[in-house]
C-alpha cells in the first residue's frame, strides 16, 4: 500500500467523475476512469488504467495494479479530472 495517496485528490475526482461522467448502471464514467460506491455509499471504487482502487470509511484505502506506470497513468487521470472538471470557489 502506498502511503503518498492525497485522498482528497482522490475523493474530488470521484465528485467530478460521478457529477460530470457517463452514468450506467449506478456507475459513471469520465475520461477513461469509473467510479462508483458500495450500497451505503461509505466505500468508494475508482477503476481505470489497469488499477483497481478501493476507499473505505476512514481513509483506509487498497490498491491493485500490475505496474507501477499503470498506478502512476492512474493518479495522473486522477488529478487532470480533479484539475480539469473542479469549479472554482469551491473551498479555495
């Protein structure tokens, strides 16, 4: 497990990607990356670049991937999202 996460970075873009991705079946997706929660909304799954990321109650968090320039396209799309789809004003 990695411990250099920004889990807020991480939960922004679950926001965007949820508020501005492609919705089917209960998940949305943005710009190549899913996301979606468990059914009491406290477990939230991000899904892209060959990397599996799961966010527990109280920012206990998993990850799967095979490579580490899988998990590293993975964070950056996480970012762009969060960059590229934030609206300002928003708690800045």
């Amino acid at each position: 497990m990695r411990n250099d996460i920004d889990q807020r970075l991480v939960l922004d873009a679950f926001e965007q990607i949820h508020e501005h991705g492609k919705s089917e079946q209960g998940k949305h997706t943005l710009d190549g990356i899913t996301g979606y929660t468990d059914h009491d909304g406290y477990t939230v799954f991000l899904e892209g670049h060959n990397v599996k990321m799961t966010l527990e109650f109280h920012n206990k968090y998993r990850l799967d991937y095979n490579s580490e320039r899988d998990f590293d396209l993975f964070m950056r799309k996480l970012e762009q999202i969060s960059k590229d789809y934030h609206k300002p004003g928003r708690g800045e």
